[in-house]
C-alpha cells in the first residue's frame, strides 16, 4: 500500500468517524439538559476512538471539526458553545489518545480514559468560570458557587459515560473498519475480549447514567 493510499484511508476513516460523531451529537440533544444548559454528549466517546486509532492530533481535529459543523447547523450558542466544545473534546479525548499512544493495551485506554476525564474535568472548571458569566450575563460570584455543586459532578459524569462508551465500543469498532480494509491488521488495540473490563465498563455505564438522570432531576 502506498503512502497515498493509506493517507487516503485515514482521511476517509476520520470523515466517517467524524459523521458518526455528529450523530452522536444530535441524538444526545434529546438527552434531558443540568440547570436547562449542560448537555450530556456523546460525541467524545467517538473522538476519542479515533485518537485511540490515528493519535491525539488526529482527536483534535475531529473535535474541531464536529464543533463547527455543530455550531452552524444545530447549536445556539454561537463561538462561546464552539469554543467550550472544542476544549471538552480536545481535553478529554487528546489527553486520552497521547496516554494510549504510548501503552496500546486495555491497561493503556483505561488509564488514558481516566486521565482524560480528569483533566476534562479541570479545564472544564476553569473555563465555565471563565466563560459562563458571559453566557448566562450573572455575577461570577453566582458561577463560582456552581463549580462544586454542579459543574464538577457533571464533567465527571460525562467523562465517565464516554470512557465506558469507549471501553465498550472501540473493539468492535477497530474489527469493522479492519473487515472493511480502512485500517491494517497491526492497528494497535486490545487484541482480546478482556471480559472483567467489559463487565466492569457495562456496570459503570449503568451508574453513570443513573448518575445523569438524577443530576438532570429525571430521577
């Protein structure tokens, strides 16, 4: 296979993982909303998958491709739901992809996944506090009294959801695209069911999404 070629299919595989993600996006907008303003997204898990494939450059420009075509097709929010978007994904999913990039093992994605979520978590933090002022027009004092009520378990509920997504997954996804000939045998990834994880991800995914419900006060 020539370089042309595979640079053809890396580009292709990135477009459709990129769509999917957009699809991903839409569907969560069904999702009941935190405070009638946070979104519980799933659109990562996707990203994350692709930076777990190609690298965490690779993640970044899903992420920011995914938030444009978002906020000029479906989004209200204009450059401040852009910006907050690209740095959800971009922390989440390039912290993950750079961890697994150098350990392409189950151990490698749980660990990046974690990371991911956490330093998620912490950017996110710090740019509500810096941009939801703006986007709401309230006093900072009134966000500031938000970040540990609201801001952080809700990061940390949506990193968990794409984390377990992605655990569940991105097997499944890597075999696909391996019969379809867009990725190589040697592709890196988990080359057994490592069933306790699977297991575990599933009952995570569970409490997480309890989680979210009963943040969005469904339950």
């Amino acid at each position: 296979m020539t370089k042309t070629h595979r640079a053809v299919k890396t580009v292709a595989t990135l477009g459709m993982l990129s769509a999917v993600a957009f699809a991903a996006t839409l569907l969560s907008k069904v999702f009941p909303q935190v405070q009638g303003f946070l979104s519980f997204d799933l659109k990562d898990a996707v990203i994350v998958m692709g930076g777990f494939m190609f690298g965490p450059l690779a993640a970044a420009g899903m992420a920011a491709a995914v938030s444009l075509i978002e906020m000029v097709t479906v989004s209200h929010t204009g450059w401040i739901g852009l910006l907050m978007n690209v740095l959800q994904s971009c922390s989440f999913a390039c912290v993950a992809a750079a961890v697994y990039r150098f350990r392409r093992t189950m151990r490698g994605a749980v660990i990046g996944l974690t990371a991911g979520t956490l330093a998620m978590t912490a950017v996110m933090l710090l740019w509500n506090w810096i941009i939801t002022p703006l986007y709401m027009n309230v006093p900072r004092d009134v966000v500031a009294g938000m970040l540990v009520p609201v801001f952080l378990p809700f990061n940390l509920v949506k990193g968990g959801i794409n984390a377990t997504l992605t655990l569940l997954l991105y097997k499944p996804v890597v075999t696909a695209l391996r019969r379809a000939h867009l990725l190589p045998e040697s592709e890196g990834g988990p080359r057994r069911t490592v069933w306790p994880v699977i297991v575990a991800a599933s009952c995570l995914l569970a409490g997480f999404t309890v989680l979210a419900l009963l943040l969005a006060g469904v339950l």
